[in-house]
C-alpha cells in the first residue's frame, strides 16, 4: 500500500440507485476488496475445516492449534464467560491482517486504507459494550452507571464513551497510513538517488535505465510496512476489542461472594441506623430526661 491510495481516496466503479434513487450505493474499490477478502476467508475456510478426524493430520492438528490459541487468548484476556465472543475477535483479527495484505497485490485496495472500514469495526465494538452495559444492569442502570462514583463526572464519562470508537479507529488507521506514507517517500527518494547515479550518462541512455535503487530496497522495507505492521495493528485492534468488552460483562461473583455482599450491605445499614439513633436530638432528649 501507499500513500497515494490514502490521499486520492476510493475509486468509485458505478453506483446501484435503489428506490428509484432514493438510496443510492457507490460500489468502489473498497467494496471490491472486501468481496474479494471475504471469499478469501470463507474458502481457506472451508478448505481447512472440511473432512476432520478424530485422529488429525498435519493439516487438522494445525487448524486445531490456531483455534485453542484463539480461545485461550480470548479466555485469558476477557474470562471464561466471554469465549462466545472468540468467533467474533478471530474474524476482526483476520479481516483487517488479510485487508491489510491483500494491497499488496497492486490489483486491489487494501481495505484498511479506507477509515470507514475500520470505523464500521470500531462501532460494532461499541454496540456490543452498550449490549453487554444494558443486559448485566437494565437500561437505566446502565444510563447511571455514567454518573457513578460521583455524579459531575458524567459527561466525562460519556465523551469517554463516544471517544472510544474514535480512538480505536484513528489508531489502527493513522499507523496503517502512516506505514503507506513512508512507502512513499521512500520510493520517490529512491528514483532521485536513481536519476543522481545515471546523471553523468547521456540522457538517451538514462531515460533507458531502470530506477536501480527501486529494485529490493522497497521489497525489504514492505515486509516490515505491509506485513509485519498489518500483523500488529491486527492484534493490537483485537487486542483493544477484548478488553473493552470484558470492561463491559465483568466476570460473575462467584456464588459465595454473591450470596456474602446482601449480608454486609444489610449489616452496614443497620449500623447506620443504630449510630443515627444514638445521634440524633430526640435520643439526646431522652437521655438528658433520665438524668
């Protein structure tokens, strides 16, 4: 990927105008590339995780490792009562690393070049913090639970909370355009070293030569901007993901403890009440008559 991906934007290859119009659909490279990455997925899919066995072979004892890898992530970062959230990470982690390499081809767009790709990622993160925030708490629990520990600091709270798909976003976009803008700048350095080293030779000849510096260099350096960095920001961005949803479905009280915290808030209460009633002015009356 490069930087000229990210300032000129989306080709848009023709538009589907539903409702006569009303809805109109820009097909654009970005919707190509996600056609194209998900039939990737869903054939390696299917390639993979036909014809299993009790007793696996290579291929099925590798498919296996990836999935308890997965899960064990998933489970050691957001609990056990969060592994129904495993398909949902895996697929997030793998649709930005194959969006991310599929601009290596030249042919297609890489998806995350187009933020509102990973905006669409970011808000679906969020929807499923504000479901996870609602059904553990109800609807307005989950509105107070902006205004806890203390009340003035809600709209803090609720930026927080607006914030959240914005920050995951601008992250993996910015280090993704970032990388893509480097590229750049790297290629054009290295056509103007190119054109330095054939400025003695005629310009018949020159115009002949191959920008020399353009060959390899740029190769090394992708594995490390394309590769190495679409794999990170994968996991980062997934990593991100686990952690705020297990933010919003905390791990259960064990039984015990559940059954343990009515009692302690039942006895703080009714010592409360006992130091409001040796404190209070009729409690004082009463002792200053029995005097």
């Amino acid at each position: 990927m490069d930087g000229s991906s990210l300032s000129q934007g989306a080709k848009v290859y023709f538009r589907i105008n539903l409702f006569n119009g009303a809805v109109p659909i820009d097909i654009t490279q970005t919707t190509v590339s996600l056609f194209v990455v998900t039939v990737i997925v869903v054939i390696i899919g299917i390639l993979l995780g036909r014809n299993l066995t009790k007793k696996p072979g290579r291929r099925q004892a590798l498919v296996e490792k990836i999935v308890l890898t997965l899960y064990n992530l998933v489970e050691s970062t957001m609990g056990k009562h969060n592994l129904k959230y495993a398909p949902y990470v895996g697929t997030i982690f793998i649709s930005s690393l194959f969006g991310t390499l599929i601009g290596l081809t030249k042919v297609f767009r890489s998806t995350t070049a187009d933020m509102m790709v990973i905006m669409g990622w970011s808000l679906l993160t969020s929807f499923l913090c504000w479901y996870e925030g609602i059904r553990n708490r109800g609807f307005f629990g989950w509105l107070k639970s902006y205004a806890e520990p203390v009340a003035f600091i809600a709209p803090i709270n609720i930026v927080s909370e607006v914030a959240q798909p914005l920050a995951m976003t601008f992250r993996h976009f910015g280090n993704i355009a970032g990388g893509g803008v480097l590229m750049s700048i790297v290629y054009a350095a290295l056509a103007s070293a190119s054109g330095l080293l054939f400025k003695a030779v005629p310009n018949t000849i020159a115009s002949a030569m191959p920008p020399v510096f353009q060959v390899g260099i740029p190769a090394v350096l992708s594995l490390y901007f394309d590769l190495f960095s679409g794999l990170m920001q994968a996991f980062v961005f997934s990593l991100l993901t686990m952690v705020y949803i297990a933010q919003a479905n905390p791990a259960p009280l064990p039984a015990a403890a559940a059954a343990e915290k009515p009692k302690k808030i039942k006895k703080k209460k009714e010592r409360k009440a006992a130091l409001e009633s040796h404190t209070s002015p009729q409690a004082d009356a009463n002792s200053g008559q029995s005097q």
